[in-house]
C-alpha cells in the first residue's frame, strides 16, 4: 500500500462517519490505477477531530510509514517537478487546510521555485498558494451543496454559481456579472461567497480554473469527483458500521488485502477481476447512465411532491369553503363564533404557507405535473362588503331667501352643501332646512353640478322649500336635474300656490 500511495499521480481523500460509533471518523486515500484496472484505498486511518492542525499531523503520519516501508520520500508536482499533481476533495476545510499546511511543512527550508509560477520561492508560499496549486473540488459534492441553497436563493443565483465550475475562462464581463449577481442574492449567497473568496480565494480557485495555478492540462485529467471514496466507503460497510476501533481495523485490513490478491492475480496469471477491461470511455459512458437515472429518480421524486402539494392545497380549500359556511350560519343564529372562527384561521394559515412553497416545487419538477385551479390566499375566504365612509361636508352656502306671502309658499332658504365621497370627485346633494313633500320623491332645480339622470317628474300638493333629493350612485344622495336655477321662470309665487 505505501509503494502505492507514493507512486500515485492523483489523488482523492474523504471521510466516513458511518463506520465507527460517533466521536471517531475513518479517513480514506484512494486512487485509481489504470494498469491495475480498478480503484484502490492506498491509506486509510481513524481520527476524532476535523481540524486543519489535526489533518497535518494525519498526514505526516501517513507519509512517514509509507517513507518508512518504502525508502522513498513523497513528491509533489508543483514542488519537485514530478509525482503527485491533484488532490481531489469535497469542501471540508479541516482537510484543505491540513493538505496546505503539509505541503508548506515539505519546502519550508526548501531552495528553489514553484514548478508552475517560476517567480515564486517555494518557502514563501502559504498553505493558500499550494492549495491553488493542487487542490481540486469534487463536482458532485459541488453541485449538491449548491442544490442545498435552493428555497434560500433565487434559481438565477443558483445557475450562477455553478457557471463558475468552469475548466475555461469566462469573459470579464460575464464573470462580473455572475460575481454580482451572487452578491446580489441575499445573505445565504452572500455567506457562500465570501467563504469561497476568503483565505486568498483557495477555495474559488478549486472550482475554477482561471483563479488557480494547476495547468489545463492537468485539471482537465484529474479526477472529476470523488466517487471512488464513495465506492470504497460503500465496499467497507457492507462488513459491518458503527463498529469498534478493533473491529474496524480488522475488517478494514480484510478488504485491503482483498485488493491486493487481486492485483498479484492480475502480474502473475494476467487475469482481471472484471470480464471487461476498465478504460476511461467507458467510466465515463457509465457515469452518465448512473446520473441521467439518479435524475430521473430525483424528478419523478420532485414531481410526486408537488403533485401531494397540489391535492393537499385543494382538501384545504375545500375545508375553507365549509368552515366559512359553518361560520356564517353560526353568526346568523346568534352563536359564539370563536371556535369556528378559529378553525378558518388556522385553515387559511396553512394554506397560505403551503401556496408559497409552490414555486419552488414547481421549478424542480419536470413541468409534466397538471395544476389544478388554485385561488389566491387572499381570495381563499370571501371578505364582506365594507361600509363606506361617512360623508363630510365641506362648505354651506345660503342661495337664497324668501319670505312666505299671504297663500303662497315660496322659497324660505336654501342651502347647498359640497360633500366630498371616496367613490365620486363632484359634489352631491343639497338640503333646507324644513323639507315637505309627499311620499314620492320630487325634483329640485338647483344649480348643481352632477352628472344627469334619467327621473321622471312627480307631482306635489304645496311646499315652501324645494330642495329633494333622488337615491342613487352607491346609497348616495345626488341632486336632480342638473339645471341653472331661475327664480322668475320655475319658482314664482304662482308657480307654488298652494291647490
């Protein structure tokens, strides 16, 4: 396993939390062989912290059994110029940190250059600037961890944060945007950021390329993802989880010299423990058919959500409907409407709720799903008519004055008001101060300044004050007709005399 470990050109490391009972972890280095055709587990070791100074002192240990078995000291290709070129991780930072903080302990007293930027010493650099020159994301781990933020951030941040997964660069101006887009995303995506960009941006830089120092070509040949650990976590667990210290090293070791027989089969007999030779053609083809059907699980999962989501929406509407039936008839019979009052409330809160949630549901579905007619929360319950408000008069004016002679009536005062109403911008109504009539309603010619109306006249026995009103526009009273008043014409002392 040492001779292994050192003569790996890639490697990957993660963590599992599933083998040993809570306060222990087992670490893993794998790597995949090409001429042994198969991945390997090249170190593996149990820890109980996640820390960077932890991870550090992992890894001296590690290197230094497989420089004692071996006699051969590890090289990496961004210090010596050949050996080991990318680390490929997930995002935990104790095992970044760590890694960085390792290298830096390797060329501390090291003379020479950086073999990929010639400018720089080798003992200045920082546990930053050898992780930007080695250290690769996973992308699965990548895209999963974005996919976490979906519900906190608009899609659109989410689209861009995984365009800067990029092996290319983007333009300038397309990377400013997307930078500003994210920063523009709320808290959630604002935090992401800045832990991408914090510690001299190491972190920016193992998902995109540009910001890093590891050459194209050998980003582009490093290893994706980090789905041999998964595997060999997978493969270990099947001997047992949760297990003890003991028990962990000896099923651990069982499993490792599994690999090894099949490896000296393989250099002695020239048999594959496999019918079909590994090549990177056909990882990739199979890759591919496993994500497309963890997609297509993932969207059918997505698409039964929401299509509970829809029929959980329409039961509630239909129990807002008979509660606030319940409720009305409750009030007509003089009842206590607090419980069923209650009820609704609580009906319209989890509608309300679950209504919001939709459009998150709805952009992770396949779009297949059919919508059923929904209302709004604010039109799930019918709210009564409200009362307008009251009428304000504004001004008074006294048109006229007269004074009653002998039989005949004639106008006594007059008064016209300016009434303002929320629903009209003109002035309505005008009123006396002793109005007779009979029971129908009869017309007054007053200047005014309403819209006309259609009211026939109606016929009156006497009266000595001629101000009537005609109900209309909302319960609003309005004058009629909408003529000048001439007191020589329409209102004569002849023209009241009483009959």
């Amino acid at each position: 396993m040492s001779d292994l470990l050192l003569g790996a050109r890639r490697l990957s490391i993660d963590t599992s939390w599933k083998r040993l009972p809570d306060k222990w972890q087992e670490f893993e280095m794998e790597a995949f062989f090409s001429q042994y055709n198969r991945s390997i587990v090249v170190a593996r070791a149990y820890v109980n912290s996640q820390s960077a100074d932890a991870h550090l002192v992992l890894f001296q240990r590690i290197f230094a059994i497989a420089a004692a078995d071996t006699g051969r000291e590890v090289r990496i290709w961004h210090i010596h110029g050949d050996g080991l070129d990318t680390i490929t991780a997930d995002r935990h930072r104790g095992q970044a940190i760590g890694w960085g903080k390792f290298c830096q302990s390797l060329c501390r007293s090291m003379a020479g250059y950086c073999a990929y930027e010639i400018t720089k010493p080798l003992f200045a650099l920082t546990p930053s600037d050898h992780l930007k020159r080695c250290y690769h994301y996973c992308f699965l781990h990548y895209t999963r961890n974005v996919g976490d933020l979906r519900g906190y951030v608009e899609e659109v941040v989410c689209t861009s944060m995984m365009r800067l997964a990029s092996a290319e660069e983007l333009p300038p101006a397309i990377y400013e945007s997307i930078i500003a887009t994210i920063r523009n995303g709320g808290k959630k995506a604002i935090d992401w950021l800045k832990d991408k960009e914090s510690a001299d941006g190491w972190a920016l830089a193992a998902i995109y390329h540009p910001k890093s120092k590891i050459p194209l070509h050998i980003w582009k040949a490093a290893p994706s993802t980090s789905n041999g650990n998964e595997q060999a976590h997978r493969n270990v667990n099947r001997d047992g989880m949760k297990l003890s210290l003991l028990a962990a090293t000896m099923f651990g070791e069982g499993v490792d010299f599994r690999q090894l027989n099949g490896i000296d089969i393989l250099l002695k007999h020239g048999i594959h423990n496999r019918d079909q030779v590994q090549s990177h053609f056909r990882q990739a083809a199979r890759a591919l058919i496993r994500s497309a059907a963890v997609q297509k699980r993932t969207i059918e999962g997505h698409d039964s959500e929401l299509q509970n989501s829809y029929s959980e929406l329409s039961k509630l509407q239909n129990e807002a409907v008979t509660q606030n039936a319940t409720l009305k008839r409750v009030r007509e019979d003089g009842h206590d409407a607090g419980p069923p009052k209650s009820k609704l409330r609580t009906t319209e809160k989890k509608y309300t709720e679950l209504y919001l949630s939709l459009s998150a549901l709805q952009a992770r579905s396949s779009g297949r799903v059919e919508a059923p007619e929904l209302p709004h929360p604010s039109l799930l319950i019918p709210q009564p008519p409200q009362p307008l408000p009251p009428l304000q008069m504004q001004s008074q004016q006294t048109l006229w004055s007269d004074k009653p002679q002998g039989n005949y009536f004639g106008v006594q005062q007059v008064s016209a008001y300016s009434i303002q109403s929320p629903s009209t911008n003109f002035g309505l109504g005008s009123s006396t101060t002793s109005p007779s009539h009979s029971s129908n309603q009869v017309p007054f010619r007053t200047a005014s300044t309403y819209p006309p109306n259609t009211i026939t006249s109606q016929q009156y026995e006497f009266g000595h004050e001629f101000t009537y009103a005609n109900y209309s526009h909302q319960g609003l009273y309005q004058g009629y007709p909408p003529n000048t008043y001439t007191p020589d014409s329409h209102y004569s002392p002849e023209g009241s005399q009483c009959r």
